[in-house]
C-alpha cells in the first residue's frame, strides 16, 4: 500500500503517481493538471524544464519526464501535516494550516534562492525535495537552482556561493525572522526576495561562523517568529554594526 502525500489516503501502489518526488492519488493529480507551465525547455541542453505555477507564480525546476507541482502551493483536497503544524506554533504564524505552510514552504523556497544569488545573475528556480506538502527539506534529492545570466541571457544550473567576507545579519519575512551567514551579496539577495533587514554585523568570518552555529542551536533552526529575542551581538560582541549599508526596498 501507498499513501498520497496531500490527502493522506492509502491506495494500492498502482493506483499512485509519482509527482514532485511523492505519491499522489489521481484525484489528486487532476486538481493540478494544469498548474504548471514550462519557461524554459531543457537549457543549455539540461534534461530539465523550468516551470512556473499559474497559481501563485513561483517556478520549479523539474526533470524532462517527470511530473511536478508546485513547491509552495497545496490545495482545497490537502490535508495538513502535524509536523508543519508544529513548525508554524513555533514561528506564532496566525493563519489557517493551509496559509501557515504555504507561507513556510515560500519562505524556504525564498531562503534557498538566496543562497545562489550574485551580481548580474537573475535565479530562477530551485527544487526542494519535500514541499510543499513537509514546508522543509526531507531530502537532498534536487534538479539543482538555476539562473540567467543577464547580459548573455544564457540560463544554466548555479553553484552556491558561499560567504567569505564574515556578515552575521538577522531579516525578517512577513512575521518570521531569519539569521544566518555570508556576504554582502547574500543579505542583499534576502532584500530581493522581500526580506527586511533588522539588524547586520561585521565580524572576521571564523568568528561568524561560531556565533552562527551558536544562534542556530539555541534557537533550532535558523527561523523563529518575530517575538522571539535574537540577540545578535551576544554570539558576536565585537561586531560592528552595517545594518545601514542594506537600505530597505
Ligand atoms: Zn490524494
Ligand atoms: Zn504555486
């Protein structure tokens, strides 16, 4: 037996299809037949489309073959997960289940993406094994980020940067806080996709890296609601504060 992943009932593994690296019933597959549209065809000869949802606008990318739907949005046949439910009490978000996990899966969506952000590049899409229906990665299974280059127009598959200069900055997205490491570049990236900045310090790297890890295990994870204390400069006493080189958009 298998369970669909967004209505939770259990069929005979024939009569499931494989969507978005899950199993869902084919009630369920017809709510999305038609959600996705493909943007970009096999790039640079990739087996993989870039696809975006008609519902809400976010894009995908997706293997050539495999059928996929949207990473943030669910449906009126969805039924919620107690583990994101879990996940929203933590953040306080005040919606319906429906609205909290939605919010929680574009959120993360948004995070990832700014991971591959740098200048003169435009990132499209990424790929989270587990959303929409888990709000958080469950495996590291992906068909990669990808980008376009802004002046060749060329898209292809991003590497993540990985901060060198050391930036401890804590944003806000809609009612949840999110901190985390890495460069100029990365703060302004979290800009771009709607976060405001609260607060962003300077510090050499290896001592950004500590504070980091030292916030991430106090507070479980790198997102908490906005009612929560983050106190940067208790992991990071001696950094200088350049929260007003990152002008709210
Ligand atoms: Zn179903
Ligand atoms: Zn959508």
């Amino acid at each position: 037996m298998k369970q669909c992943i967004n209505c939770m009932t259990r069929l005979p593994r024939k009569e499931v299809t494989e969507v978005a690296w899950c199993s869902l019933c084919a009630p369920c597959l017809q709510v999305v037949s038609d959600q996705m549209k493909v943007l970009h065809d096999r790039p640079g000869g990739a087996p993989v489309q870039i696809q975006q949802c008609g519902w809400c606008g976010v894009a995908r990318s997706c293997g050539v073959g495999w059928r996929t739907r949207c990473l943030v949005c669910l449906d009126d046949r969805s039924v919620p997960d107690p583990a994101v439910q879990k996940i929203a009490h933590r953040l306080e978000l005040d919606g319906t289940w429906r609205e909290n996990s939605e919010f929680i899966a574009a959120t993360t969506v948004k995070v990832r993406l700014a991971k591959y952000f740098r200048p003169g590049l435009t990132v499209l899409a990424t790929d989270v094994h587990g959303l929409p229906w888990t709000g958080y990665r469950w495996l590291t299974k992906s068909h990669g980020t990808w980008g376009r280059d802004d002046e060749t127009g060329e898209v292809r598959q991003l590497k993540r940067v990985r901060g060198e200069e050391g930036l401890l900055y804590l944003v806000r997205y809609g009612t949840v806080l999110k901190f985390g490491r890495g460069t100029a570049d990365r703060v302004s990236a979290h800009v771009a996709q709607g976060a405001v900045p609260v607060i962003v310090l300077s510090a050499p790297s290896q001592q950004v890296v500590v504070a980091r890890d030292r916030l991430k295990r106090l507070h479980r994870g790198e997102m908490v609601s906005q009612r929560t204390p983050v106190d940067l400069f208790a992991v990071l006493p001696d950094g200088l504060d350049v929260t007003d080189r990152f002008p709210r958009s």
